[in-house]
C-alpha cells in the first residue's frame, strides 16, 4: 500500500434491485478510467452491452448474480460482481463461485482495496459453502499477477471474439484457488 495516500477504509455494500441506475453509473465511469484503449469504437460498444441500466436490472433480479457496491467516504469507488453457481472445469457448479468483476475508478487504485475486496470474496464464497473461486483476466493485465500474489493459479486460456476490440487485447487466462 502506497504510504502517500490516505488509508481510508473501503465499505463493501450489498446491491439490491433498486440499484441499476447508480451501478450503471459507478460501472461506467471505473470502466472508462481503465480501459477504453481495448477498443476501436473507443469502448461505446461494450459499455451498451455490459453496463446500461436495463442490463443491471435484469441481472440484479437473478439470484445467481450478487453485486456490491464499493465506497469510500461516502462515495461510490467502484462495484463487484459475483457468479454464485459458475461451474469451472471438472468442478460442480455448486462448488464454485466466478469473481467476474472488480472494478475501482482511478482515484481508488494503489491503496490496498482490491486486496480487502478479494478477501471479502474468499469470504463471501466460504459462507456459502463453495470449494473454489474463479476468474477471468486479460493476459496482458498486470491483474494477473495481482491475483497470482493472493493464491489463483492459472488455469486456462482462451480469445474474447468481440469484434469491435482490438485484436492485440483478446486474450484471457483463467484462473482459479482452491478454498
């Protein structure tokens, strides 16, 4: 954790359906901080695709989805996104939970969140009993080794397909730890 920065702590809050609205907007705006330069279309494709309020509507009435909110001093840092019963492998679905998405807006980076935000998801995971927890990064994402640091292994690969990304940024690694 950087010294320069106040270490403020991160609350980690629950979404319930009500909240599509300002999800989609802290999804968005973490979103654009990071990650426009993946794309030809400047992001707009898959930001219509992933974070629009009808989007977050429908997944957050799916009890198989839990987001969170993440805030700081009373304001909304980011949200992530769990897949309670995502089978991976050779593994049931009811053992395994996916970490699809931890997203902070710039401001909230270097200061040891996303380390307390994946132990809230190893937490999260064991309380319902799963025996595994997996994820999807880019290969070219300095998050690998991030999460190597916190026990996932690498355990698959694969290409995204979407055609408005640049080709050069398709690829995934998978990883997984065992609880």
């Amino acid at each position: 954790m950087r010294k320069d920065l106040p270490d403020t702590p991160i609350e980690i809050i629950r979404c319930n359906t009500e909240d599509a609205l300002p999800l989609s907007e802290i999804a968005i705006r973490s979103y654009k901080d990071f990650y426009l330069y993946l794309w030809h279309d400047n992001g707009e494709w898959y930001v219509n695709r992933s974070f629009s309020p009808p989007v977050f509507e429908k997944e957050l009435r799916d009890p198989n989805h839990a987001f969170f909110f993440l805030k700081q001093t009373e304001k909304l840092v980011g949200f992530l996104k769990m897949n309670i019963n995502q089978p991976l492998h050779n593994y049931e679905k009811f053992d395994c939970i996916e970490l699809e998405r931890i997203y902070l807006v710039r401001s909230a980076t270097g200061k040891g969140h996303g380390h307390k935000v994946v132990e809230f998801c190893f937490e999260y995971a064991r309380k319902l009993n799963k025996q595994l927890i997996w994820l999807k990064a880019m290969d070219s994402s300095e998050a690998v080794f991030f999460y190597e640091k916190l026990g996932f292994e690498r355990c698959g690969s694969f290409q995204l397909d979407f055609p408005k990304m640049k080709k050069e940024f398709r690829g995934m690694v998978i990883m997984m730890k065992k609880l």
